[in-house]
C-alpha cells in the first residue's frame, strides 16, 4: 500500500508530488481524509473460521508488534476494524489471500478533529488514553450504570462516539476533547439517561419492549461540543452507538445545536432560531456545515 501527496507552490506555481512505499501514511494526510470523508468499517460477515490466518496478516504490516496484532483481532471479530477508505480495502485484500472473508462498509459520514484552544489538546493528549469510558456492550453498559450515584444519573453526562462507533462517556463538566483523548469524534454532545418504564421507550427503528437498555433509555441527547462542533447530521453515528446498546433513544438531537464559522471574521457561533447571522460581526453565515472544511482534490 502506498500513499501520494500532490501539493502546489502558490509563490512559483511549481507542482511536488511526495511518494512513499509501505510506511504509514503522514497523521496529518490520514486525518485530513478521515475528516472529510469519515471511516470505513471492516467486518466479518460471519464467524471467524480461521483465526491464525488473520493473525498473519494483521502480524505483517509495518510497525505491527504480534501484541498489537492480537488487539486487532480482538477488535475485528467482535466489533470490525475502522480506517481510511484505501487501508480497509487493502486489508480485506490481504485477508481474501488468506481465505478469510470480510466485507468492507461506508461509515457515517465525515469525522471531526478538535478546533478548540490547542492547549486543551494538548493537555488531553498528555493524559496518554481517553477520559471517557468506553461502553460497547448492553453489559458493559450496565456496568457502567450501576457504577453512578443517583445524584451522577440526575445529570446529563459528556459524550463522544470514536472512530470505531463506540460510546465514550464522562462527566458533565468533562472536556469532550479528554473525553476523546485528542482523537477524531463520530459526534460529541451531551446525554441524558433515565429509567423505562418497561415498555421500550423512545422512537428507535426496530425498538422493542421488555428491558432494553438493561431498563434505561435516553431522555436528551444533544451536539453541544464547542471543542468539536459536530454537525446535526452527525445523529446516525449517535443513533447506531445506541442501537448497539439496545437503549431506546428519541430518533434524533432532542437539543440539536447548529454551528457555523464567519465567513468575515473567522469565528465560530451557534446559529439561533435558524437566524444565520454571525453574531460577532453581522456577516451572512453559510446553509451548510462550514467549521472545518478540509479541502481535498
């Protein structure tokens, strides 16, 4: 696999091209890729019949310790292993050689990288793993809920959902930044849980009665992150982390926050009762989702 950077000179029009062989792309290209188009999943369409077989090939790309290697088949047999668009094509590739079957699926749209202070960044950087705790399961939600006092549940909690579509959660007044560890975000807001009353709660497709969610469901559930700034259209990546919990949900943003960046002085604002004037210096802001465009070819 091997990875291009075309870039052009604006002072003597001159063109560069920057190649490279099997070492990892650049942090920065792949992030730039990540934001604008979002992840790819790799999954499993069933059992894994032969785990040594995708042990190797895990095992053989660049800078894969067999430590590393064995939480990534951990990662792909239970949950599907998230990338560029390009690495998990490659991967399934590699994988077929193999004889062993995977699939490659769209994720939720774009992604989004912090635009916050830098400072903040670099402190949750610096804490070395994400604050938020991970909850992929309906058990390891309960865990998790069973962990809070009643004065904690009373609240909303920060969340952010990774690149892997999982559920991070911490507390209200937690930087959705450390929350994320610095990382890449499907979404970001703030959440609210409440018990059911038994009968499933919630708008969710497909949403059943009994106990789901192990008798919690979501009461609110908004984007309000001003260190991601996450679009509206950012819900399905919330909705499908729930679903994986099986905690009924309202079916969209019960507090949907619409961010824009001045186009005149540069900042970002929320936009009011669908008014889209800057509110710094009364310029005009744009329909569509503007904060941090990354332009790509």
């Amino acid at each position: 696999m091997r990875w291009y950077d075309e870039h052009d000179c604006p002072s003597c029009q001159l063109t560069a091209c920057d190649y490279s062989g099997p070492e990892a792309m650049p942090a920065e290209g792949r992030t730039a890729l990540l934001t604008a188009h979002g992840p790819a999943r790799l999954r499993l369409p069933g059992p894994l019949g032969d785990p040594v077989a995708a042990l190797r090939v895990l095992r053989a790309e660049p800078g894969v310790t067999l430590g590393l290697a064995r939480q990534l088949l951990d990662e792909l047999r239970e949950f599907g292993l998230t990338g560029t668009a390009v690495e998990m094509a490659w991967r399934r590739a590699r994988l077929a050689e193999r004889g062993v079957a995977a699939e490659v699926e769209a994720g939720f749209g774009r992604a989004y990288r912090y635009v916050g202070p830098p400072e903040l960044w670099e402190w949750a950087v610096d804490l070395g793993s994400p604050g938020g705790q991970p909850v992929r399961t309906e058990g390891e939600f309960a865990d998790w809920a069973a962990a809070r006092t009643a004065a904690e549940l009373a609240e909303p909690f920060t969340f952010t959902v990774d690149l892997g579509g999982a559920l991070r959660l911490a507390p209200r007044r937690s930087e959705h930044v450390a929350c994320a560890g610095g990382e890449l975000v499907l979404s970001a807001g703030e959440i609210g849980f409440r018990r059911s009353d038994g009968g499933g709660g919630g708008d969710r497709d497909g949403g059943g009665g009994g106990r789901a969610g192990g008798g919690w469901e979501v009461g609110t559930v908004g984007n309000l992150s001003t260190g991601y700034c996450p679009d509206v259209a950012s819900w399905p990546a919330v909705a499908a982390a729930l679903d994986r919990l099986a905690l009924p949900h309202p079916g969209s943003f019960t507090d949907p926050v619409v961010f824009r960046r001045c186009p005149g002085c540069g900042r970002c604002g929320i936009v009011r009762e669908g008014h889209h004037v800057c509110v710094f210096c009364d310029a005009d802001l744009p329909e569509r989702w503007n904060v941090d465009d990354v332009p790509l070819p």
